[in-house]
C-alpha cells in the first residue's frame, strides 16, 4: 500500500495530476513479456502466462493500474494517501466475499498497520515472543526494497 502510494505522489509530482504521460513511454510494449506469454507449454498442467505476465495488467505507471479497476481521475488522486487504501478496499473485499456466500462474524476486523496501534502492537508481540521461542525463523527469500525509501 505505501508503495503504490508512493507511486502515485511521484507520478503526480511528475506529470501533474491527472497525469499527461510521455507518448513514446506509453506505446512501448516489451516484447519479452509477450513471447514469455505465447510460448506452448508442453506440460498441460502448467498454464500458458507466468505469474508476473498474468499479474501484469498492461499499465506501466500506478495511474493506469488504478484505471484499470474502474477508477476515475477524481479518485484516483484520493490513493495518493496510503490510509485512503485501507477506508477503500477493506469493504468491497467483505462485499466480494460475502457474494460467494462466506459467513464471517465481521464485527471484529483489525488493520495490522499504525492506523489501529493497539491491534498492532499486539501482533507485534506476539510475533516477537514467537520468535523468541524459535516458533518463527527467518529464511532465505527476496524482499522487496524500495531505493527512494530505502
């Protein structure tokens, strides 16, 4: 969430808001991408697109990944909030999961975040005396890092 808020504060910052970007960046398609995506898979358990190409929605800046769901400009520019993300999408996950029919007590939800900090700090413990009894190890696996936030 920080991340693509981040995204979006630069994006804004950079080419205005609404965004006018670059045309040259805008129609550059990465042919990698697509081949990776066409190959035939001799393994027909396997699917066809890998995981990332699948993700890919087509959208090189955040702006256009949030177009892509169905958001206006007006709103769009509201994101650039990252606690915006947890009053916006928290709902219509509940509304998703309740037109599938899952029957959930949803009185009691908690954001894990420093917006709800005595939720947090609870998880914060408990992970931390977890951790202090070798119920939780650390292993080897990419993280994400963020050169502008370091």
């Amino acid at each position: 969430i920080k991340a693509c808020a981040d995204k979006l504060k630069r994006e804004i910052a950079e080419f205005g808001c609404p965004p006018k970007f670059p045309l040259s960046e805008l129609l550059e398609i990465p042919t990698q991408t697509q081949s990776k995506a066409d190959e035939v898979i001799k393994d027909k358990s396997k699917g066809k697109k890998s995981k990332a190409v699948a993700k890919g929605g087509g959208g090189k800046y955040q702006w256009q990944i949030m177009q892509s769901l169905g958001l206006s400009d007006e709103e769009i520019k509201k994101f650039a909030d990252e606690s915006y993300w947890l009053d916006h999408f928290p709902p219509l996950a509940v509304k998703d999961l309740r037109s599938i029919g899952l029957h959930v007590d949803w009185r009691r939800t908690f954001i894990t975040t420093d917006a709800n900090p005595f939720f947090d700090q609870f998880v914060r413990w408990q992970f931390l005396t977890l951790k202090s009894r070798n119920k939780i190890m650390y292993g080897k696996r990419y993280t994400i890092y963020s050169p502008f936030d370091q």
